[in-house]
C-alpha cells in the first residue's frame, strides 16, 4: 500500500528540479517537513520568494486537517516518548488511513512506528530519485502532480470499502466538500472538515437519541 | 531564485506548523477520547476525510478546458484500476501515467 508514495515521490521531485532549485532540495524537505500535499505548495510559495508569514499560514491552513486525526489515530497504543514524538511527526494522511483500518486495531507499536517509518522513507526515496532524474524529463512533460489526486482516490475508496456499510458517511463528506468548494473556496479544506464533522456530531445525536440505538 | 537562509527558514517554519498541527491535540483532546460520540466519529471519520482530500485535489478543475477531460479520464483509470486489481501501486501508476500522456498531447494542440 504505502508503495503508491513512491510514484507521488517521483513527481514531487521532478517538480523540485524543474522549479529550478538543487535536487537535495527535495530530500530535505521531504525529511523534515513531511507533509506531502503541502509541500507541492511550498515549492510555488518559495519559488514565488513568498514572506515567511505566508509560508507558515499555507502550512497552517493546508495542514490545520491533521488537528482531527487525533481523534481516531491510536497513539495511545505507541509507547515511548521518542515513538510518540516521531509518531505525531509523521503523521501523514496516508499514516492515518492505513492505522486506522479495521485490521490495524491489534497493531503493536513496533508495527506502527515501522509503517510510519517506510511512508517516510518511500517518500524521501522516490522524492530524490525524482529530483534527480527531473533534469532528464523535458518542461513539456506535464500533469505528475496528479499523482497526489490517485493516491487519495485509492485511499478514499480503500476507507470506504473497510466500512462499507456506513455509506451515508461519504456522501456526507462529499456534500461538505463541495459546500465549502463553492461557499468558501479560499478555506475549502478547514471548511469541509468543520462541516464533515458537524453533519457527523448532528448525525451521531440524533440517531443516540432515538429508542432503536444499539 | 531562492537563497539557502531564506529556503531553511522556509523549511523550518514548515515543518514547526506541520508537527504542532499533528502533536498538539492528543493533549488538548486527550479528556474527548473517552466519550462515546467521539468514538463514534472517530470510526467513521477516516472514510470522510480522504473524500475531502480528493475533492480537494479537483477542485479547480476547469469544467470547459480540455485539462478536465484529462483529469477525469485519468480518474476513471485510477477507479477501475483500483476497483479490479486493489493494489494501490498499480492504480496510482496507472492513473498518473494516463494523465501525463493526455495532458502532455492535449495542452500541446
């Protein structure tokens, strides 16, 4: 699974090099930051010379998602505080999706951090190899960057398929992400996940309150 | 073109947010997890999320450019693919690969 990162690495890195920067450019921002929707960002707003303030509220904005992965992700289940402080860092999307299937509720914390620790190296690996072999593919080669569209297709249709019975679930957080794409489109992400979870919260409520709640 | 001072800045600033964003709130959710309608949400959250992401992703989509077709063939390659093989590599490489083919020839005319 978390091989799908190795293609979105290559694209990554490939758009580094074409953005004119050195290849280890790549690497290092994939280590430290690690945040991959982010990052394709990132490279516009430096290339763009963008002021510190906007580079730290993009990733504010971009990022402010993960604050709800805290709710589900099992962190209690890494023991540690090294593990946790690496656990927390790479916390990525795909991080939440795969620790949070059905099968990954018996998950020891070995088999946790390690997961979480091949998401990263996948990410490095691939983004560097890109950057390297960017010099290589002609500026008229375009539309890699859908590769971060594929991964999160195969994720959401992943998710929906551990839960299948709970259909409802995505089509409400489909409503909410086109009310946001077209209410607020400049804070479609906080928006969509502010709604997604107020629908699911009104939801869970109405159906406790009702005498057929098992 | 960027200075290194200006890009580690960049990059440290980033990477502050990024880590706040995802450590923070295990402590200050820390008291919710124990509630019933938090575990409720939190079993049915992931499904939701990746939706989002990936309406995120299409969001500008421009409906009337031959970009959209693009993007949408390559959708539906993504889907299929997933759909008939499940395997995550196959589909994300299939999917890319349709779309760097017809955005590549269909932006050049």
């Amino acid at each position: 699974m978390g091989l799908g990162l190795v293609p979105l690495g290559l694209a990554f890195g490939i758009v580094v090099a074409h953005s004119g920067l050195a290849w280890w450019w790549a690497s290092l921002f994939t280590t430290a930051i690690y945040a991959g929707s982010f990052e394709f960002l990132l490279v516009a707003l430096v290339g763009a010379l963008a002021p510190l303030g906007t580079v730290a509220l993009t990733a504010f904005l971009v990022n402010v998602r993960h604050v709800f992965y805290a709710l589900s992700f099992p962190l209690r289940r890494v023991h540690g505080r090294l593990a946790k402080t690496y656990s927390t860092f790479a916390l990525t999307d795909e991080a939440y999706a795969l620790a949070t299937t059905q099968q990954a509720h018996s998950w020891s914390t070995r088999r946790i951090l390690w997961l979480q620790v091949f998401l990263h190296l996948y990410w490095v690996g691939g983004a560097t190899a890109g950057a390297l072999l960017g010099s290589l593919i002609p500026d008229s080669i375009t539309g890699l960057d859908f590769a971060l569209t594929a991964l999160f297709t195969v994720l959401a249709l992943d998710a929906i398929r551990d839960r299948r019975a709970d259909l409802p679930t995505p089509v409400l957080a489909l409503l909410s992400a086109l009310a946001a794409r077209l209410a607020l489109p400049g804070q479609m992400l906080l928006t969509a996940f502010t709604l997604f979870t107020a629908g699911l919260l009104a939801r869970h409520l109405a159906t406790s309150k009702s005498p057929t709640h098992a | 073109m960027p200075d290194t001072r200006y890009l580690l800045a960049a990059v440290a600033v980033s990477a502050a947010v990024t880590w706040a964003l995802r450590a923070l709130p295990f402590t200050a959710l820390a008291p919710l997890r124990a509630s019933r309608t938090v575990q409720n949400l939190s079993t049915r959250m992931p499904a939701g999320v990746m939706v989002i992401l990936l309406v995120y992703c299409l969001r500008d989509l421009p409906l009337t450019d031959p970009r959209a077709l693009a993007a949408l063939t390559a959708l539906t390659v993504t889907i299929s693919l997933h759909l008939w093989r499940r395997n995550a590599l196959l589909s994300i490489l299939g999917g890319t690969t349709a779309h760097v083919i017809l955005a590549t020839t269909l932006v050049a005319h």
